[in-house]
C-alpha cells in the first residue's frame, strides 16, 4: 500500500518557498468563555423550579425568576484594563447554579415563606460579585492568540473582534514595531515569534491556498507539539456563537461537524416541546386573558392575529400571535418590516411586543407540530423570496423547525432590513449546527431575562 512521507528534501523545499514571502501577524489577549458551569446549572436550576411549584404555589416561581433577572442585570466586569463593562461569560452558567442550589438546599416552606426564600435564593449570589473579577482575569482563563493573513479576511476577522464589546480582549506586546495594521514578518520566522512571545493559539485567515500551504509549513512542528491552530471561520464561531456566512461555500456544510438530528434526538426535542407549550398555556392563563381584555379594549379588530409563515422544509402554515397592531396597519403600504418605533402599533400591542407577550399563542403551533420552542423564527413567504436572492444560504434556516424564541433572538436585537435578516441568519446556521437539549435550555434561560427587563424591541 503507498505511504506518504515527509524527507528532509522535501523539507527544505518547502521551507526555501517559504522564507521569501512575507505575511501579517496581528496579537491579541483574549478570555476564554467557560462552559463548564452550564449543565450543573440546568441540573439544580431545574430541581429548583419543581420545589418552587411544588412548594411556593403560583407566586414563588416568578418572585424566583425575577430575582434570578435582577441579579444578572446587576452582575457585570471589567476587563484586565478596567476599560470596558461587559456581561460576565460566566454570570449564565454560575448564578443561576448558584440561586437553584441554594433555593433547592433550604428547608421546606409554604406560602408566603417560600416566596422569601424565593427572593433570598435569586439574590444571594450577589455576595460573589466581589470575586467575579478575579475569576474572569485569572491567567488561567486568558491567551494569546496570533491571527495570521495578509487578505481581507484577517482585516475584517480584527475589525469584528475591535467592534464587539462582548468579546474580552488586549493587545499583546511582542517583539519588534507594532504598527496598527500588524507586523509583517516571514514565514520561516513564524515559529520562532510564536515561541519566543508564548502565543497560545494562532488563527490562519488567509484565502489563498498556496498562502495556507506556505502558513501550514511554517506551523506544522508546532502544531505537533500541541499548538492551537485555528481557521478564521472556526475561531470566528467559536468567539461570537455564530457562523461567518460571508466565507462560507457548500462544500463547508458537507464535511463540518454539527448539523446531527438523530430519531431519538428529534423525538425528545418533540416531547420536550409538547410538555413546554402545556406548561406555558397553563401557566399564562390568566395572563393571556387580561391581554385579551385589553387587546378589545384598546382597538378594534381580532384579539388574535394569524398570519401565514414559511416553516420546516419552507411548508407554509397559519402562526398566530396577540395582535399587537391595527387592524388595517397592511392596507396602504403593504407587508413591510415590523420596526423598533412603528406607528402602526397599538399602545397595548407595543407593551406586548416590549415583553413578548404577543408570542404567547404560538404554544398553539408548537402542540400542532408546525413549531418548535426553539428555533429559528419564521419569516414570510413574500420576505423569505426577497432574503433568498439577497442573501447566501438564507434557505438552509427552513432545514430547521422554526421557533417561538431562538439563538438569533436573544444575541441580535429587533430586525428590521435585509442586513438584520443576514446577521440573524448567522445565528440560525449556528443554531442548526449546535442545536442539543442543553443549548435550548441556555437559550431559554436568556429569553426569560428578555422577557423580565422588557428587552424584546
């Protein structure tokens, strides 16, 4: 059977090739989001709800939600410089687990008594507020990580990292000028920087394949040694949770890990979102009758709005939501974009749309098997033609079944325009390739905060 080696002339060939073009180099220090913390915070924050309702009745498990919002409205750090005031990576994962342990260790109580413990629960961990600092700028958590391109791609990879503030970053001091638009160096002396400044972790974003060929020579000793070397796109979905659709090509979604739904994967996703929409319609009851009243009260028209969607595999079905605009808000302009500020709103359906309260009844679609909890949301079929020739990709989110409340949901704000769809979009492909019960239950978890501080516009 033929084998493939490596000789010393081969060698030498490919390093001679390398040692006469030049490339940029450009250092950051960058945190390293935890993910240890998340399923012990599904475990005893799930156990927490079951003694809550078990225990405090209908008042103690939204005194316990609310408090849990409280706390991570209020927890928040700064970066090693002290420059910027971001939401911790950990503040998720470790204070709810934090609330739901100690909510679910307290002695047994009732009534009014649960619903203190409720609040004692969701506001004890600000007692770990003094450390959290300490935990996120702890050496342990932070590299230094080199990007590599001379193209466009490192340009905008840089740009993107400079402009997102939820993204823990410096730059790293190494050898030699620093000019802002990175150093240039040789290939043959890539592994000696990298030694030499301890980079941790280097990120090839270059376009050209003979320039990755010539970038793979260089760091292929080091990399057998137990350097990290990430692609651009890897590292781009790996430190903004989304997919660079920009760099993307079919042949990316045919050989990339991710995108598994297996039978009993599906099957649990289907019992997981039945039990979620009865618990929801249940407990809402009330809720949604005061809405109603309001909703008939405020203008005149339906109290529930159906509209029809593009779903799974792009079927169409009728979703229905609380109305939340006038009755006639189409009949001029025709369909447009539902905006931030849009005056065909009602003043009830703009406190519905705050809270997402109009999203309630589409529990009903969940049961009726055309939706799912979480997923990505489901456009228009007149929007979803006119996305489709702007966008690439934009039909493989209909490979999912669409949600109630999704990834793009609860990282992008209120989208209005086709640049909203396309970032969305990003969100709805990482979704698609990620999708589990544990990253549905995360992206509950940050739906309840939107919904509680009435971020939903």
């Amino acid at each position: 059977m033929p084998t493939a080696t490596i000789n010393s002339t081969t060698w030498d060939e490919s390093n001679q090739q390398a040692r006469k073009p030049w490339l940029t180099i450009r250092p950051y220090y960058l945190v390293r989001p935890s993910k240890i913390f998340f399923p012990v915070a599904v475990t005893f924050f799930l156990a927490a709800l079951v003694r809550a309702l078990r225990e405090g009745g209908p008042v103690a498990l939204p005194v316990f939600f609310v408090s849990c919002g409280v706390l991570l409205l209020c927890m928040t750090y700064r970066t090693p410089e002290g420059q910027k005031r971001i939401p911790s990576h950990l503040s998720l994962e470790l204070y709810f687990a934090v609330s739901a342990v100690i909510l679910f260790s307290l002695p047994a109580a009732h009534g009014v008594q649960s619903t203190f413990i409720s609040v004692a629960a969701g506001l004890a961990p600000l007692a770990l507020a003094p450390i959290a600092p300490r935990l996120i700028a702890n050496k342990k958590r932070l590299e230094r990580v080199l990007i590599v391109g001379d193209g466009d791609l490192a340009s905008k990879l840089c740009r993107a990292l400079d402009a997102d503030d939820s993204i823990t970053y410096r730059p790293v001091t190494i050898s030699g000028p620093q000019p802002e638009n990175g150093m240039k160096v040789d290939y043959n002396g890539l592994d000696e920087i990298i030694q030499r400044d301890s980079i941790t972790r280097v990120v090839v974003a270059e376009r050209d394949a003979e320039s990755r060929r010539k970038v793979a020579t260089a760091l292929v000793d080091l990399r057998l040694r137990g350097l990290e070397v990430n692609d651009a796109l890897d590292f781009y979905e790996e430190m903004f949770g989304k997919i660079w659709v920009e760099v993307l090509n079919s042949e990316w979604f045919v050989y990339t890990s991710g995108f598994r739904h297996s039978k009993s994967s599906v099957f649990l996703k289907r019992c997981v979102d039945v039990a979620f929409a009865l618990l929801l319609l249940i407990a809402t009851a009330p809720v949604m009758l005061i809405v109603a009243i309001a909703i008939k009260l405020d203008s005149p028209g339906p109290v529930l709005f159906r509209q029809v969607r593009a779903g799974l595999f792009g079927k169409q079905f009728v979703i229905f939501k609380f109305r939340s605009m006038r009755s006639d808000a189409e009949t001029e302009l025709g369909p447009r974009w539902a905006q931030r500020d849009d005056n065909r709103a009602t003043r009830v359906g703009r406190v519905l749309r705050r809270f997402r309260l109009d999203e309630i009844p589409q529990a009903l679609n969940v049961l009726r098997g055309e939706m799912s909890v979480v997923g990505p949301r489901p456009e228009r079929p007149c929007f979803v033609e006119q996305l489709s020739q702007n966008i690439p990709f934009y039909d493989l989110r209909h490979y999912v079944k669409p949600g109630i409340t999704g990834w793009a949901q609860v990282k992008y704000r209120y989208g209005s325009s086709i640049e909203d769809a396309y970032q969305k979009l990003q969100y709805d492909i990482y979704y698609a390739k990620h999708r589990s019960f544990l990253c549905d239950m995360k992206i509950l978890f940050q739906t309840i905060g939107i919904v509680v501080f009435g971020k939903g516009l």
